[in-house]
C-alpha cells in the first residue's frame, strides 16, 4: 500500500502500543515509526481537503499532566483541528479507528452560559431543535454530549418543563461519523466521511457560531479534542447528576 493513500496497519499497532507503554522512553525510541505512520499521512489527508475547510492545525500528543492525577505523558490518539469561532472540524486516528466531528466537545462556563440564554430564547433555540432533528435523519451521523455527559438534574435558573430541556442540559455538542480500522488504509474514504460531516454540520457550526462564539483567552485550557468517543445525545438525559 502506499503509504500517502491512508494510514497502514502500523498505525493502530503503534497506538495501541503506546497505550500500554505510555512512556518519554518508548515514544522516544519509536518517533520515526510516528512520524511514518501517522504525522505523514494526517498531512496527506488534511492536504486532500477543501480550501473551505482549511486550515488544520495538528493536535500535540503531549498531555497537560502538572495538575492531573493521571501522569501519562501522551495521548493515545493522533488528531488535527480547525477552529473557528464557537465550533471547531476534528480529525482523529486512534488504535479503534478514523473519527471525524464537528462541533463544541465542551463549552467554557462562558460559553455554556451564551449557549443556555440561546437555546431558551424561542428563536435561536427553535433552530437549534431543528437543526438537531434535521441530523438525527441521517443515519451514518452521531449526535453527541461532547466530553462531558448531560446533567441529570435541571440547569440553575431554567424552569424544568422547558421545551427544550434536554438541549439546555448539555454541556458540549458534536456530531461524528467514524471509519473503522480496516478503513483505515484509503484516504479516499476517510476524505468522503470527513466532508461529509463538516457539510452536514455546517448549519450547527453556524450556528455555534452566531450564538455561542469562542472561549474567552483566559478561559483557553490545553488543547481541547474529542480525547474519547463522544457520549451519544438521545432523548433522554444521562450522565452526572450535577446541578452547573
């Protein structure tokens, strides 16, 4: 296969191998095998994409470990971003296969405040419901919560008969479609399943956009991605039961 044309069996190999040996030593010794498998071809396929699409920038594999109690030095995932405004496109490779998203995987507390305000007003949330609706009829797409599950309980300062209760209760939203590992190989596809998300979403970047914008500096953490797969949004609310 030729190695431009998509990801090889090695990179899923190399992945889930790091997964179990997450370490400076092991990523070290192995950089030229990443820089092969999965840096070279990521590159081949964010070059494939639309200029509408562009630019991506590369997510680095490095985690933000100071704070965490998990002291893992890397991720396990390989992925590149584009963002603009209050969504972001995202690409990912990790050892189950390809992902491609659209979407917010977590809003800031200032855009989680804009987003609620917008979902209750009657005009922009009445979009949003549809939009979601309009999603839900295609079948190769998920609609998810993002990083964080849906709060169980009703968000602070919202009545609990809301019409749209089940929207104000999430704290992300993305919506994906995936690739499988045997997939893997043909940038063909994974270009076809990229487009296709970020088209179909494009009205719910839109209006992500337009209502909910993007994180404030200060409120900029490490690089924020679809770091597991997304929580699944169906019709009734999961997750924590925290009231935020």
């Amino acid at each position: 296969m030729n190695r431009t044309d998509g990801f090889g069996p090695d990179a899923r190999r190399f992945l889930a191998e790091l997964a179990e040996h997450n370490s400076r030593e092991f990523f070290t010794a192995q950089r030229e095998r990443f820089d092969r498998e999965l840096v070279e071809p990521m590159a081949a396929l964010i070059d494939s994409l639309p200029e509408r699409h562009q630019p991506f920038r590369v997510v680095r594999m490095n985690r933000a470990v100071r704070f965490a109690p998990d002291k893992r030095p890397y991720k396990t995932q390989y992925a590149a971003i584009h963002s603009a405004g209050g969504a972001h496109l995202y690409l990912q490779v990790d050892a189950e296969g390809f992902l491609a998203g659209s979407g917010n995987y977590q809003f800031s507390a200032a855009q989680l405040d804009r987003y609620r305000a917008a979902v209750a007003d009657d005009g922009p949330g009445a979009q949003l419901a549809e939009i979601i609706g309009r999603l839900r009829r295609k079948r190769s797409l998920v609609i998810g919560a993002g990083g964080e599950s849906p709060l169980r309980t009703t968000p602070r300062g919202y009545p609990g008969d809301h019409p749209r209760i089940d929207l104000l209760r999430l704290r992300g939203l993305v919506v994906s479609a995936e690739v499988d590992g045997d997939g893997l190989g043909r940038r063909a596809a994974l270009r076809r399943c990229a487009v296709q998300v970020f088209e179909a979403a494009a009205p719910l970047a839109d209006w992500l956009t337009r209502h909910v914008g993007g994180a404030d500096d200060h409120e900029r953490g490490g690089d924020r991605g679809y770091r597991s797969r997304s929580r699944v949004v169906s019709g009734r609310s999961s997750g924590r039961g925290t009231r935020s």
